[in-house]
C-alpha cells in the first residue's frame, strides 16, 4: 500500500521489509496531471468551478483539504456556489461513518481533511459508475506522498471506476520550498494569472520535491532516533548506579571521596594553563560555592602551590567538612541514609545539566 514510499526508512530504521500487496482487482481510476495556479484565489476558484460542473452532472465528488481552515474555506465558497455538500474533519466518529456511506452518491459533494475517512470503502450509488465513479479533488500536494497516495485511494477502489485532480499554486508551501520562482516567471511571461500549466512533467517535479521533503524529514528523523540511542545507554548507566546507591547495605564513604577527588582534579585541570592569579581565584570561587564554608579558605592558602599540592590541599580540607557532618549523626544507619542522599543529590543534579545541555 501507501508504506512502498517510505520503504528506506522501514528497512533502515526499524528493519521491516515492504511488500506491495496487488490490488484485489485492476485499478481503473484515472489519475490527471496537476493542474498549477499562480496564485491561492485562482486556484480555489477553479475547485469551486470544477466542483459544480461535476454536481451538475451528478458525479460524487471528495474534497480533499491539509487542514480544517482549508475545509471551511471551500465551504464557504460552494455555499456561495449554491453546491450543497457535507464536511469531514475527523471530530465526529459517528457522524463521518454516515457521510462516508453517502459520499460515493449520485451529486454527493464532501470535504474532508487528510485525517477523516481514511482507509473506507466509499461505495458508488446507482448511476455513478457510468459517470465516471468518485471523483477525487486535492487542494494541495501533502509533503510526504503517502499522504497523496491516501487520497487518491479513496477513489477506484475495488475496481470501481474514478478519477484523481490535484489543484496547486505557487503560494502553496511546498511550492515555495522548490522552484516556485522559476515557474513564477512563466507565468508572468504569458500572463496567465487566471489559467493553469498542466504536464507530466510538472507532476513528476511535484513528486521530486516531496521526495526531497521527504528525505529531509527522514534524516532528521534518523538522527533524533541516533541521538536517542545515545541517550538510552547513558540512562541506563547513570539508573544503574541510582539503583546501586539506594540498595547499598554499606558504608559509601569510598565512593564519595572518590567523587570529591576526581572533581577537584577535573577543577584544576580545567585552569591549569590559566593566568595563576587567575586560576587561584577560579579554583577559590569553586572551593566557596562547592566544597567548603565560604570564609574557611583564601588565596593565601593556595599560592605558592603545585596543582597537586592544590589538589590535596583542597581534597584535604574537604573531607574535614565531610567528617564534620557525619560526626553530627546519630548512628550508623542514618550515616548511611546521609551518604545515600548526598550522593543521589550530586548525580541527579549533574544528570539534569547533562540533559539541558543536550
């Protein structure tokens, strides 16, 4: 079915081969060439046109619309027509079941969203067949042509008889994406602001856009799904060790000041090739907001140091800090609790940045 173009993306991502099912019986539908406006108005004034040349003569006809805006748009303007008709927004369930019924009548008009009535049977009433079955009209090409193709299958279907009409313009947005300028020019050339340009070719440049839309939207896709991947094996790294802390029956001790150490090095580190009176008052400032009570450390303290004099200095005076907090415990099992949640505080807290910043 409509999966044939998206078969790379089903093969490379989720690899899930696709085969096309033929048709239960030949399709006889007709498929036109798309028909090009200069402008949005000229366009809908010739939908609205065609639209009751083909009630008049008592082909069904299905609207086919991207949007609910679109939809009411068309109807206003067939109400202006005097063309009666109904509007398919796939809001409600029960009420689209009965206009799908009816819309493969003789002079069924029916506007619908490329949301509502997908994938239905519309049955074709007494005499329609030999007017030429359900006449399928879209308003605009979809960027993906699955979408289209969705449309269009509304029509023709178990070899019924039918027709396919795609009405575009060059104010449409995936006009104005591909080439929309160039074919601007013709149009101005032979100053045809009313009338249509009607080829194969101009079909076939349709569909090559959408197929680049397409790969675009897949790329994208693709990487996000990538990026996702990434992102799954470090969540169950970083849940991994969460679950490790929260069931440890053991004195964590180890694991914090392995935590303080490799963070004053990482600090360090980072402002080794820094100015040394700028680097001190870096280190400082960390020191302050991270490891020690503000007024208990000063630029005296360090200067004159090595980076690793720096380092155990720091280490040193932080575990200080530590030792002074467990010794305000009560018992050892509300030391453990203390490590615990000073430990989940200081991961889950880097967790969060790491998921921002990504």
């Amino acid at each position: 079915g409509t999966g044939k173009t998206e078969e790379e993306e089903f093969r490379e991502i989720y690899n899930i081969r696709v085969i096309p099912i033929p048709t239960n019986r030949p399709v006889q539908r007709i498929d036109h060439s798309d028909l090009l406006y200069a402008s949005i108005e000229a366009k809908f004034k010739a939908v609205v046109e065609d639209v009751k040349a083909r009630y008049q003569k008592g082909q069904p006809v299905l609207v086919g619309t991207v949007a609910v805006e679109t939809s009411d748009y068309i109807s206003k303007k067939l109400v202006a027509a005097g063309v009666p008709h109904e509007v398919l927004n796939a809001k409600n369930h029960y009420k689209e079941a009965q206009i799908i019924m009816n819309a493969g009548q003789r002079g069924a008009v029916t506007i619908a969203t490329n949301m509502a009535g997908r994938g239905t049977d519309i049955k074709l009433g007494e005499g329609v067949r030999e007017l030429g079955g359900l006449c399928v009209i879209g308003t605009e090409r979809h960027e993906s042509r699955r979408i289209d193709n969705q449309l269009r299958g509304r029509s023709g279907r178990q070899g019924d008889p039918g027709e396919s009409q795609f009405y575009l313009s060059l104010e449409d947005d995936l006009m104005k994406r591909f080439g929309s300028e160039r074919l601007k020019g013709i149009f101005e050339r032979l100053n045809m602001s009313e009338e249509a340009i009607e080829s194969r070719m101009l079909t076939r440049q349709v569909e090559a856009a959408q197929k680049r839309v397409e790969g675009n939207n897949y790329d994208t896709r693709k990487q996000v799904l990538q990026y996702d991947d990434v992102m799954r094996e470090q969540r169950e790294i970083i849940y991994a060790q969460r679950y490790d802390v929260i069931t440890a029956d053991r004195d964590l001790a180890p694991e914090i000041q392995a935590m303080i150490k490799r963070t004053i090095g990482r600090v360090v580190d980072g402002h080794a090739r820094a100015k040394q009176d700028e680097k001190l008052e870096a280190i400082l400032n960390f020191a302050k907001y991270n490891l020690l009570p503000e007024d208990s450390i000063s630029i005296e303290d360090l200067s004159g140091l090595s980076d690793k004099a720096i380092k155990e200095e720091l280490f040193q005076r932080a575990l200080k800090v530590y030792d002074s907090q467990v010794s305000k415990l009560r018992d050892e099992e509300a030391v453990k609790e203390f490590q615990k949640v000073l430990i989940l505080r200081v991961v889950d807290n880097k967790w969060t940045d790491h998921i921002d910043a990504l």
